[in-house]
C-alpha cells in the first residue's frame, strides 16, 4: 500500500494507472486521502527532518523548489497562432532572458 503511494508521489501517474501489485487503486488512493487528512506525511515528514538534522545532515540554509510540479498559465501555451515571430534584436532586448539568474555557490554543491 505505502509502496503505491510512493509511486504515485514519485511518478505523478494517475492513480487508476498505478500498478497491479500495489493494490487496488481505489484502495492506495483512500488509504493516502485519509493519511493525509489525519496529518500522517506531516509528522512522518517532522520525523525524518528531526532525526537528519540531528545528526547534522540537514542543511537549513538550502532551499530548492521542484519545478515539476508548478503548472503554467493555460495561456502560457505560446503567442496567438498565425502571429509574427521577431528576434529578440528587433525589439531592442539587450542580453539573455530576464529570469534567468547566475550560479549560488551555495545551491551548487
């Protein structure tokens, strides 16, 4: 059942496509819904940050955000079909895209 449900966090898969010898999907689904709920992933979660950072393997400092996750703006599909595409020197942008930052050392260890 636990084992499910890791694969379903881990791979984003639908549940109804979840494999066979994890157990009927309906059941790993529920059997999450109410861990969830009962705030079960919080304290399991405490549990294992407590114990890294005391033996101190946990490093407070980073902070990384898994982008896999973040979903865009229905319109940020692309432009209007049939628009004119122009290089970026035509519209006068100076450099590389904005959003992009340098290297943390910190972040690249």
């Amino acid at each position: 059942m636990v084992e499910g449900i890791l694969c379903r966090l881990r791979t984003g898969v639908p549940w109804r496509d979840l494999p066979e010898h994890d157990g009927p999907w309906h059941s790993v689904d529920s059997r999450f819904r109410r861990w969830q709920q009962a705030g079960v992933w919080d304290r399991a979660l405490a549990a294992l940050q407590a114990d890294a950072d005391g033996r101190g393997e946990l490093d407070w400092s980073l902070h990384f955000l898994d982008a896999t996750n973040v979903r865009a703006h229905p319109h940020a599909a692309g432009a209007k079909k049939g628009a004119a595409i122009k290089p970026l020197a035509a519209r006068g942008v100076a450099g590389g895209p904005s959003s992009t930052c340098a290297p943390n050392a910190a972040a690249s260890r």
